[in-house]
C-alpha cells in the first residue's frame, strides 16, 4: 500500500501547529513575521515611545507666542483631569491657550500621524510592496477636490463644516472609482489597485489644481494652496472626535486581522492555501483603509510620507509581525507628527509652515535612500 505523496498530510492525521505546520506539509513558504530582532525587548520600546510621545506633547503645548513651563503644562492638565490633582496658581488665560487651543491642535496632529501610519503599515501588506503610501490610492486627491471646491466657490451648505464634509465626500467618491476600476472579473488584483489609485489620484490633483489656478480671488487661491499642502492650524476640539473614533476603531479592526495581514507577506498562493480568502479580505482591507484615510485627510489635508517612513522604521526596530507592529507604528507616527507640526509653528514664528512641507523634506530623502537600498 502506497503511502502519502510528498507534502500530503496523512489521511486521519491531526492538525496540530498552526498554519506554519500546515504550510510546511504543503511545500509552501511562512513568513516568520513573529522572529525577534536583536536589540530591545518589546515592552522596553513601547515604553520608550511612549515617553517619546509624551515629551513631544509636552513641548508642543509648551511651544507658541506665549511659552509655557513643561510643570505648568502638567499643572492645567492634572487640574482639568480632577482640581485636587494640581493648585491653580496660574493665570486662566494660559489654561485657556492650553486648553482650548493648543491641546487639541496636539492630540489632533498625534491621532492623524498614527492613523497615517497604522493604514501605511496595512497598505504595504496589502499591496505587498514596501513602497506603498497612503496617499497611493488616490484617496487625498479626492478629498482635495472637495475641499478646493468648497473654498474657490464659497460653498456652505454645511455652514462651518463645509470643508470637512466636501472633504470626505471627495474622498469616498475617489474611493468608490478606484474600487470599481481596480476589480475586474469581480476580483482586485495588486497590480490594478496601485494603477488605478495613481492614474485617480494624477486626475484629481489635476482638476484641483485647475480650480485654484482659474479662481480670480487670491485669498481664496492662497487658502486653496494651504489646504492642500496639509495642515493643522484652527484646530477644535470638534474637529477631534470623528477622526480620534475613526482611527481608533480602524486600527482595532486591523489588530483583529493581524494574522491574515502576516499571512499576505507570504505571498497570495501561500496566503490561500492556509484558508485566507485573498481578493475577499484584500477588498474589504482596501475599504477600511481608505475610509481611514478620507476621514484623516477631511480634517488635515494631505499629508504625505509619514505612511512611507513610520512602518519602515517600526519594522527595523521590531520586526514585521503585526501584532507587535502595528501598536509601535500607530505610536510612532504619533510622536512623528505632533513634533513635525510643532517644527512647522515655531520655525519661522509667527508664521506658520504648512506641516506637509515638513514631512516631505524629511520623507523625500528617506524615500530615495529606500528605494537605493531596495535596488542593491
């Protein structure tokens, strides 16, 4: 009696090991997405970003026309927190610029680089290429058509949320044409999602940019430009909420997918043979991102390169499980941010830089020396 092929399990044989196991039977690849760099153990580096993160914070509400002492920074918020925690002895308008302005231009800088980060991170899994952005599929572009629209025509059909509104709704709309145009024979393939989110997103740009050069108001051209070069001045706590969920929620979801998004590094074949539905998980994991990403840049603009540079530097620290990953990135792009924004206040005080700006000078060249790596 002939026994099993090479690579076959036996018939009645349990299925002990996990999918790595399985695969090995198979003859396919596994990613060992779960093996530890050497360097920190893993609690060591969180901790580190969260202190990061915090200091960053810190300086950030410290920093502006009026400077503020680290201990007084801490002093209003404990006090906010419970009035026991900390004995007013400051003017109430510093807690007002703290309060009002400055923490939430904080805490909205932190949740916009974490959520570019975290959907960088699940993009390049998804695509399978390290190069990937956020701004890749054609998503930004969207919501800058919306916002120009908004700001050249002096819409207000939402009254003060016009922008952000037009914003998003920009951005689903390129959402849905890059959806329909990537899926062919009702499939989605790498290849077609990356082209048609380039070929929507050169598009788009280029209907914005008609708008802003044919407005006949300068001020209106100037805000325009702003907008679409990202940035956080005017920030309210209202304008907090809806992303904070939106990005919180987002990167939950994608902490429940970890193990199908490890599997995907293995490759598509080796992915579907270890139960993974492929095209169905890749569709929906498009979705999410995307969503995430309009709802982000509806409130900021476009921001670009801290999707790129976060999960590269996460995955040289930690490795490329993202389990692990995907917590460190959201932290790091977090303090990336907030310290990024926080350059583009006080550089050239009291004018203010769009904080786009900011990170492409520092992802631009991160951006080269990746792809100079990657060719050798």
């Amino acid at each position: 009696m002939s026994g099993p092929k090479v690579g076959e399990p036996n018939v009645g044989e349990p299925k002990v090991g996990g999918p790595e196991v399985h695969a090995r039977r198979l003859g396919l690849p596994y990613p060992k997405v779960g093996a530890r760099r050497p360097g920190l153990p893993y609690p060591i580096v969180i901790a580190l970003l969260l202190v990061m993160l915090g200091a960053a914070a810190t300086a950030a509400i410290a920093a502006g026309s009026v400077t503020l002492p680290a201990e007084q920074v801490w002093g209003i918020l404990l006090h906010r927190v419970h009035p026991a925690l900390a004995e007013p002895t400051w003017p109430v308008v510093r807690e007002t610029i703290v309060m009002d302005v400055r923490v939430p231009r904080v805490l909205l800088a932190a949740v916009i680089g974490a959520g570019l980060s975290v959907c960088g991170m699940a993009l390049q899994a998804l695509v399978r290429n390290p190069l990937a952005d956020p701004m890749l599929l054609g998503v930004s572009s969207g919501a800058s058509v919306g916002a120009v629209s908004v700001v050249v025509f002096s819409l207000t059909v939402f009254g003060a949320f016009s922008l952000p509104v037009a914003a998003f709704l920009g951005a689903l709309a390129a959402l849905v044409a890059v959806y329909f145009l990537a899926r062919s024979g009702g499939r989605m393939t790498t290849v077609r999602l990356v082209l048609a989110g380039v070929a929507m997103a050169e598009v788009l740009s280029a209907v914005a940019s008609f708008l802003v050069v044919t407005s006949n108001d300068p001020h209106k051209t100037q805000s325009a430009l702003r907008w679409m070069l990202g940035g956080l001045a005017g920030t309210t706590w209202t304008m907090v909420w809806i992303p904070a969920v939106a990005v919180l929620a987002g990167t939950l979801v994608l902490l429940g997918v970890s193990r199908p998004l490890n599997l995907l590094l293995a490759g598509e074949e080796a992915a579907a043979s270890l139960g993974l539905d492929v095209h169905r998980f890749r569709a929906a994991l498009f979705v999410l991102v995307a969503i995430m990403i309009g709802t982000i840049v509806a409130v900021s603009g476009s921001i670009g390169f801290v999707g790129l540079i976060m999960p590269h530097v996460v995955r040289l620290l930690i490795g490329a499980d993202h389990r692990r990953a995907l917590p460190a990135t959201a932290l790091l792009g977090a303090a990336f941010l907030v310290t990024a924004d926080l350059v583009a206040r006080t550089l050239i005080a009291p004018e203010e830089i769009p904080v786009g700006i900011i990170t492409a000078l520092v992802g631009g060249p991160f951006f080269l020396w990746l792809m100079r790596r990657r060719s050798k």
